[in-house]
C-alpha cells in the first residue's frame, strides 16, 4: 500500500525521482510488487501537488498489477484513491462506485479503519447530492467505527457532516449538539481551520435559532 509523501514541495520532488528510479529498478527486475507500490506512491505524490490526471493514471497503473496479484488490501487502497480522484472531479457516480468497491473488499477483510474511511466517503458523496437518509446513514457507520478507534478528527468530521444534516432539516438542537461535539474535538488534535469552521457554523445556527 503506498504511503502518504513528505508535504514540502522539495521532499515532494525528491521522493517523485526516488519513486520513478525505483519503477525502473522493479521494472527491470520484473518485481510486480515493487512496481505497484512505486505506482501507488507517485500516484499520492501527484495527488498532494493537485496533479490528478497523473495521479489518476498511477493509481490505475498499481491497480492494474495489485488485481492481478490478487492483493485484496492494496486495490481497496486504489479503489479509495480513485475514488478521491473521481469525487474532486465532481464525477459522483464513478466516485460512489470505486468507494463501494474499496467499502466491500474492506469488509471481507474486517479492515475497520478502511470501513470507516469508505463510509465516510459515501456520506460526502450522497451528502453532495442531498440524499440526506443515505448520508446520515453512512455517517453514522463510519462515526461508530471512528470513535472505538479513537480517530478524533475523522469523528469530528463525521459530527461536523452530521450537524450538517441536522441543520438542513431544521433539527436545530440536534445540530448544535453535533457542532459542539466537532468543535471539541477539533480543539484538542489543534486543527485551527476546523475550529473556526465549526464556531462559524454555531455562530450562524444561534441566529437561525432566533
């Protein structure tokens, strides 16, 4: 599975010609394995930069290797990337595809973090759409999952879509408890964009409450 690159636009250079002199070396090697994560870990590089149509063609080309390797955990890791890829394209329906697919290999394997993270992604996708049932149900089950794993920011999130939901249906105590919940936690992992999303988010419910 490929690993997240160094955030500096200089570690991201230098880990994108570490990656590629790698491909080569497998390549000549014939190590199929070697080649999918070399793949996989240009394909995230591209993806931090913004870069999705390489990052798209990497992923493809590790899933590619990974399916007929029959490396189950590796392609519910490309499947998400794809779909990640796909959703910031605005294409939903490929997006909700490919979580399904990531959501469903995830599950055979009992990987929860990967549940969680399918779960949640097909949350924002029917969210986007406003087929606000579907959401809340995804959220639900990506927030349970999260929280046994004490992942606070991924809960905190899962609130923050919840509080959403709420809102929009004029459930006005419902979303304030979920926003206070975001809140908190978004407090203590120090996460400066969120807390002030989620405060203008409480700000902004207090005067529809009036």
């Amino acid at each position: 599975m490929s690993q997240i690159p160094p955030r500096s636009r200089t570690e991201l250079e230098q880990a994108e010609a570490a990656y590629k002199k790698r491909l080569e070396t497998e390549e000549k090697l014939g190590n199929k394995e070697g080649m999918a994560d070399a793949y996989g870990n240009l394909g995230t590089i591209y993806l931090t930069v913004g870069y999705l149509d390489q990052a798209e063609e990497m992923f493809k080309k590790s899933l590619e290797i990974l399916e007929s390797l029959d490396d189950k955990a590796g392609m519910a890791s490309d499947y998400g990337y794809l779909g990640a890829i796909y959703q910031m394209h605005s294409h939903l329906k490929q997006a909700e595809e490919l979580y399904k697919k990531c959501l469903e290999i995830n599950q055979a394997l009992n990987h929860k973090a990967g549940m969680a993270t399918a779960y949640g992604k097909l949350g924002e996708i029917y969210y986007e759409r406003r087929d606000l049932d579907q959401a809340e149900d995804m959220f639900n089950k990506s927030l349970k999952i999260e929280e046994v794993l004490d992942n606070k920011g991924a809960v905190a999130t899962a609130c923050g879509f919840l509080g959403d939901i709420c809102r929009i249906r004029n459930q006005f105590d419902q979303a304030e408890e979920m926003y206070k919940k975001g809140l908190a936690l978004f407090e203590a992992i120090g996460s400066e964009r969120m807390i002030d999303i989620m405060r203008t988010m409480l700000t902004n419910l207090k005067k529809k409450k009036k």
